[in-house]
C-alpha cells in the first residue's frame, strides 16, 4: 500500500511540474506577444508623432514666410494686391557648418472660401443680413490665419531640432488656447457688425450697369423709420441668440475650432520650391517625406531608447540588458544594419550658409494696417478699428432714443 502512495504522489509531482513548467512557457509566450505588439504600437506612435512634427516645420517656413491671409485690406478679403518680401527659409539646418537647405513659397492669392465671400461683396444685388454674417465668418478667417502665422513663425525661431522633437507638445497646448481667445474675438465682431443691419442697398436697380458695384446707405430713423425700425428687431434677435449661444457655451469655441482647423488644412495646398533641386514644386507630403530622411538618426534613437525601456518594462533585466547590448552593437556598427546612418541625398547637398529668419514684410496698397492681428492691435484700438467701430454703432442706437 505504501509502495502505491509513493508511485501515486510522483506521478502527481510530475504532473504538477509538467504543468508548472507549461504555464511558465504558456506566460513567457504572452509576455513576448505583448511587448511584440507593444512594440509595434510604438513605432505607429513614433511615425504619427514625427508626421506630425514634420507637418508642424512645414508651418514654421510658411509662417515666416507670411503668404497667408492675415490683412483685411489685402487679396483675397479685397482686390488689393499685397507686396510680401520674398525671402528664402532656412530647412534641414546642418549646425557643424551653419548650413541649410533653402525653401521658397510664392504668394499665391486664391483662396476659394474667401474667394466666394470677395465676390458676392461687389455684387450689384448684395444683401446687408449675407453681408453681415459674410464678415463674421471672414473675422473668423482674418483670426484663423493670424493665429497660425504668429505661432508657427515663434517656433521657428526655435532650433530645428526642438521644432522636431518636441513641437508636437506645444502645438497641443496652444491648439487648446486658440478657441478660448478666439471666442472673445467673435463676441466683439459679432456686435460690432451689426452696424450692417442699419444699411441698405442703394444701387441703381433700374439700370444695373450704371453701377458695378453695390452702392451702401446708412439707414437714417426719421428718413426711413420702418427699415430703422427692422434694424433695430435684427439686433434684439440676435442679442438673444447671442445669450442663448452665452448659456451653451461650447457651440461659440466649437465654431472657432471648425473655422481654425479649415484655415490649417488649407494651408496644406501652398507648394514652396527648394533652390537647386528637381522636387521642385514642393508639397507638405514632400517635406515630410525629406524629414524623416533628414532626421532619420533621431528618429532611430527614439525608437531605441524605446525598444530598450519596454524590453525592461515588459520582459524584464536580462532582456532589457540584451536589447542594450544589441543596440549598441549595432551603434558601433558591429551588426552592419544602418539605422544610426544618416541618408546621404541630393537635396542636401544643395545646403548653403544660412539666411536670415526673419518674417517676410507684407504691405498693402489701402491705408491702415499693415501687419498681422498682433501688429495690428494698437492700430485697431486707436480709433483704426475698435473705438471707431464703438462709435458707429453707438451712433446709430442713439437715434432712436
């Protein structure tokens, strides 16, 4: 009886340690398949996170650059021409030699939203409601557009390399601030404008030829006391559309978002040319492309301190020492893979001494302001903009008091 215990209890014992040692394999087998697809996630996350840097320096040249719509006085809000400085901007930086490949981006006016808006304002038969709400959404653009050139031509004053690495993050964070500040900017557009609600249409019906374009009239309350009157119905409309948008906050920053990221992703269209290269035109998908060949070493070094912290995260020392050890053998070229070599292109040996990183100057033929929304603050306080459109507005409620 004792001799069958025994055999029973090592039977037992066997099973217990072919078991043990199955789930052991089964466990190892996991942890593999899950670092295996971690991994995998990681270089997605890399190659978006790189995408979007390499988007963001595309910004950085067209900002400095200055060729988007940031004055109202200028194509495509009016028919005025602007004069932009041309100037070439300094990409894929070699800092041993303070080198640099040259981007151009030529001024290019069309713009179809903005287009279709500039268009129907000399219509003989414009309306004073479409054209009131034409100027919200073109204030919104004027905004967008700004908002763009002045961040991305700060960070272009940052060293390309942080442009690379680390943009990403403060796009983010500045993305989150442009709908808040920007709905401060509409609350005041949408008041002021409704100066348009006291205007009319005066253009010769009759005889549309004898004007080419709409001819406006201010609408006085003893002149015309029933249009006064309808002005004045429009504005408590749309006070009180303005206090239900005030109660339900989010559709105001919503609206502004919608209108910036149109704006960003239009921005997508312009091509810019390098000096001395074939690419010529070049796309955004171009520099992006050049980037991650330009910055392929970083890119691997990312990848590799990665590799390495899941290897000990996920798979324990002894892996994440061996992940080590292969890394840096391949670093001292001891395993021939060449990931820590950077690309030798033509496009680069078209460097040359780096130029200045100053924006390009941008005038318009129209008096007033000339520059951005930054730089056209103090002109749109001083009697420019702000306090005149006040006065206007105020003008034109006193009357019927």
């Amino acid at each position: 009886m004792v001799n069958k215990n025994t055999d029973t209890e090592e039977i037992d014992k066997k099973k217990q340690t072919k078991k043990s040692t199955f789930d052991t394999k089964t466990q190892s087998l996991k942890k593999i398949g899950s670092f295996l697809i971690s991994l995998l996630v990681t270089i997605l996350h890399i190659i978006i996170y790189f995408t979007f840097s390499s988007t963001i320096l595309y910004e950085c040249k067209l900002a400095q650059s200055n060729i988007l719509p940031t004055n109202l006085d200028c194509s495509p809000y009016t028919d005025n021409e602007p004069d932009i400085q041309k100037i070439l901007t300094n990409i894929f930086i070699t800092t041993t030699t303070q080198e640099s490949v040259k981007l151009q981006f030529p001024y290019d006016s069309s713009n179809m939203i903005l287009d279709m808006f500039r268009t129907y304002k000399k219509s003989t038969d414009a309306n004073f409601f479409i054209m009131y709400l034409i100027e919200l959404f073109e204030g919104l653009f004027y905004y967008s557009n700004n908002a763009i050139t002045y961040f991305f031509n700060f960070l272009n004053g940052l060293p390309e390399i942080l442009i690379v690495l680390f943009s990403p993050i403060l796009t983010f964070f500045y993305f989150l601030l442009v709908p808040i500040i920007g709905s401060l900017y509409f609350i005041y557009i949408y008041f002021i404008k409704m100066s348009w609600f006291f205007k009319t249409n005066t253009t010769n019906t009759t005889d549309p030829k004898s004007n080419d374009k709409p001819v406006w009239k201010d609408v006085g309350a003893w002149e015309e006391p029933m249009s006064y009157i309808f002005a004045l119905i429009f504005v408590c409309i749309f006070f009180w559309i303005f206090v239900f948008l005030l109660l339900f906050m989010f559709p105001i920053p919503l609206l502004i978002a919608a209108v910036f990221f149109i704006c960003l992703f239009m921005t997508f269209g312009y091509k810019g040319e390098i000096e001395g290269s074939d690419k010529n035109p070049v796309s955004i998908t171009t520099i992006i492309y050049e980037t991650f060949k330009y910055y392929k070493v970083t890119i691997s070094i990312v990848f590799a301190i990665m590799l390495v912290s899941k290897s000990f995260n996920m798979l324990g020392a002894v892996a994440g020492v061996f992940a080590l050890f292969v890394i840096l053998l391949i670093h001292f070229k001891f395993i021939k893979i060449n990931i820590f070599e950077s690309i030798k292109d033509a496009t680069y040996s078209k460097s040359s001494p780096l130029a200045k990183s100053d924006q390009a100057t941008k005038t318009c033929s129209k008096p007033g302001a000339k520059g951005g929304f930054m730089e056209n603050l103090p002109y749109l306080i001083n009697g420019g903009g702000i306090v005149k459109d006040l006065k206007k507005l105020h003008k034109k409620l006193v009357h019927v008091m």
